[in-house]
C-alpha cells in the first residue's frame, strides 16, 4: 500500500470508528462480537462505497463547540421532556407538517451538520435535504399553537448560526447574513480599550504611540 492510499485509510479511521457505534447502538448490546461485526462491516462499507472528501476551510472556535455542544443537550432534554408530556395526552391528538427551511449557508458541511443535529432533537426530523439549493424539509411533530411554524424555523436558523459559529470562518459568517462571533467582538472591544489606556498614559507621558501623529516626510 502506497503512502498516500495509507494515509486515506487512516482518515476513515474515525467513521469507521463512529459506524462501529452506531451498530452496537442498533443491536443494544455492547459485546466483543458486536463490536468485532461491527468493524469488519465499517470497513467493507469504506472499502465498496468509500465516503467522497469534504473539503474543510473553515476556523474551529472552541466556545463556539462548547456552546454548540452545551445548547444541544439542552434542547435534546427539553424537547423529550415535551414529547414525553404530548403523549400521555392521548385525548390531544398533534398535528404535524412538513416546512421548508432555506438556510443561509451554502456549505455542504455546514447544511449536512445542521440537518444532523435539528433531527437529533426530539419533535423535529429532516425529511429531506437539497445540496444545490441549501434546502431542508423539516418534519416537525405539532404546530397546533400558534406561532410554532415561525418557531420551528427560527430554531433552525439558531442551529445553523451556532454551527457556524463553532466552525466557520468570520467570513463565511459574515456572508450567510450572521452577526459576528459575541466573544470575538469582546475581544476586539477589550483591545481598543487597552490601546485607549496606553494612548492616554503615553499623553499624560508627553509621549506618541507608534504610528500615531503626523506621518514622517
């Protein structure tokens, strides 16, 4: 084997990893042949229908993972407390649709991220996903009260945003139509009052910042 096919089996290395999961998930029970099944059929699948490059340019910001991650488990505890509560209403019967959510991106990464992590949030799955036209079609359990069509769309937005924010670049942000990073603008805000600070002790001083003044002839 070539370095390079080595190095391209060692990139699948964590789907087949994650497929591993998801087989023992599926069969309920973590035993060694479970697992050993499980690789073997990862690997055959890699190996037949290998999985295309995903180009990545973006910026991994650690608070943004953090609170994509943090506000995930939330929404994950909160609309299963909500599901569980519509079903032991069996007098109320819900009343579901299916919306159409254009996002903002126009990242395949960004989309397939955001349709992966609204499904995984109980009372919403995605039906459908349009890569040329950055589309999802959104299964959403009840919108019997009022307002709850803008608010499943809304919700959407706010995941992509803080996909986005997690693994965007300040450009990619700036063209989806998203404010810039709160923490980044702090730190700029926190830099501007530190060079205030400086300017105004060097006046006391009697002293001129570099690159301050009148320019040199």
């Amino acid at each position: 084997m070539s370095g390079r096919g080595r190095w391209d089996w060692l990139q699948r290395v964590p789907m087949a990893v994650w497929m591993t999961a998801v087989w023992v998930l599926l069969w309920g029970h973590l035993t060694v042949a479970n697992v050993l099944t499980g690789v073997l059929v990862s690997v055959l699948l890699l190996w037949v229908f290998p999985m295309p490059r995903v180009g990545f340019e973006g910026r991994v910001s650690l608070i943004g993972v953090l609170l994509l991650t943090g506000r995930l488990l939330v929404d994950v505890v909160r609309a299963s407390v909500s599901v569980a509560i519509r079903a032991l209403r069996w007098r109320q019967t819900p009343h579901g649709a299916v919306i159409r959510v254009p996002l903002r991106s126009e990242s395949d990464l960004f989309l397939t991220l955001t349709a992966e992590l609204t499904t995984l949030v109980p009372g919403s799955f995605v039906v459908e996903a349009h890569r040329f036209t950055g589309t999802l079609y959104l299964h959403v359990l009840d919108v019997t009260r009022p307002g709850a069509l803008e608010r499943a769309r809304h919700d959407v937005f706010e995941q992509e945003r803080r996909v986005m924010y997690a693994f965007a670049t300040d450009a990619d942000i700036e063209a989806a139509g998203f404010e810039p990073r709160p923490w980044r603008l702090r730190s700029r805000g926190s830099g501007r009052g530190t060079r205030s600070t400086r300017e105004r002790h060097s006046f006391e001083r009697g002293k001129v910042l570099p690159g301050d003044g009148e320019d040199e002839s």
